[in-house]
C-alpha cells in the first residue's frame, strides 16, 4: 500500500473514498433531476450544499404548519463551479419565486487557495450563478445566507476542515454581504444562537464542527421567519 498521503489519508484510500463521494454527488443530481419533473413552479426554494441540504425543511414545515410549499435542492460536497455546472438542477429548473441559499463554504479550503486566491474564486463563480438567476428568472426574489460558523477545536483536528476557519468565514461572508448589494439582492444573517462566547459554533448542535443536528435548523428556522 502507497505511504503518500492526500488529505489525510494514504493516497490509494483518499482516491476511492474521492471516487465513492463523487459518484454520490452524481446519483443525487439524477434524482433531483428527476425530482423536479414533479415539483411546483413559483414556490421557495431552498439550494446549495451540505448545510442546505441537511436542512429538514419539510418535516418543520409539517410540523409547523407553515403555508408556504419549500422545496430543498442542496447537495453535500458541492463547490460554487459544481453549483455552476448543475444550475438548472439545482436553481432554475424549479422557477422559484423566492430563493435561499448557502453555497460557497466547500470552496473555503487548501486545495482551492492557489496564490491565496480561495476568496476570489468563490466570489467569482458565486456572481456567475446569481446572473444566470436574473437572467432567466429576474422577478426571484434571493436571498444569501451568511455562511454558519465552525466550532475550529473540532475542525483543527481534521486535514479537510481545518482551512475552514472562522476568520475566513467572516472574510467570506463580508465579501458575499458586498455581492448582493452589487447585485441587489438580500443578504442574511440568521446565525443568532448558534455559537459560543469564543465565536464557535456550539459543541452541542454540530456532529463534526460545521455540519449541524435539527435542533441547530430550529433557531435558524427561527431567526428565518421574517423573510419566508
């Protein structure tokens, strides 16, 4: 067995574990493809990745019993290019009348930080999605959620997280509260309750420092009511 390691696992490891996450990232594009045959135009959308799609919008919204019909296109693992790359899956297919969404944390990591240029490349491809939105559904109503913070005592601990400060989450979230501005959307903070006096994300709500329990999707959902 090769000794090279690759993001923390020996390079052989790391390839089919790679191989076996991608495949999955493609399976659920096929069904959301699928998925969105049947789904009702005009409605909320909720879109992104893994902190998107582990939001149980559907079971709060019975739950609650709120009006409005959400629907969740988020797909683990996806970065603001494969965002791009799946848009119509993921964001315009489903003509929503209102979006959310939280894209861009996947690209706040070592492998994308050539020359120290994580930040611009999430920027980038973040304002290519947002106009191809106007361009095919300029009436949507967007709104860009500010990226949740890390608890970074777990997150050190793990050589594919451990890029994803909460420096660079604030840095990220500054220059994402200045795109929507740029393009006239609405950007969002609902983090209110999720992190502790240092600024991390509360050991309590998160299962590995950045992916969160329902209870966590309870506040958010909470401090979201306003704008749904």
């Amino acid at each position: 067995m090769s000794t090279e390691k690759k993001e923390g696992f020996p390079a052989d490891i790391s390839k089919e574990i790679m191989g076996f996450f991608e495949n999955e990232k493609r399976d659920k594009v096929k069904r959301l493809e699928n998925l969105n045959k049947y789904i009702k135009k005009n409605q909320i959308l909720f879109t992104g990745s893994s902190l998107m799609e582990h939001f149980p919008i559907e079971e709060f919204r019975m739950s609650m019993d709120l009006e409005p019909r959400i629907y969740n296109r988020g797909i683990g693992g996806f970065t603001t290019e494969e965002f791009l790359e799946n848009i119509d899956t993921m964001l315009l297919s489903p003509e929503p009348s209102k979006v959310f969404i939280n894209i861009g944390t996947n690209d706040i990591s070592e492998r994308f930080n050539q020359e120290g240029k994580w930040l611009e490349r999430l920027i980038s491809n973040y304002e290519q999605i947002l106009k191809r939105l106007q361009e095919k559904l300029p009436e949507c109503e967007v709104y860009m959620m500010a990226y949740y913070p890390a608890n970074e005592t777990m997150t050190a601990a793990l050589p594919w997280t451990k890029f994803r400060t909460n420096e660079r989450i604030i840095a990220a979230n500054n220059a994402v509260k200045d795109l929507a501005a740029k393009l006239g959307y609405h950007f969002i903070n609902v983090n209110e309750g999720l992190a502790d006096t240092d600024g991390n994300l509360k050991r309590e709500i998160t299962t590995d420092g950045i992916h969160m329990i329902p209870d966590a999707y309870t506040q958010i959902l909470h401090n979201m009511m306003p704008y749904l």
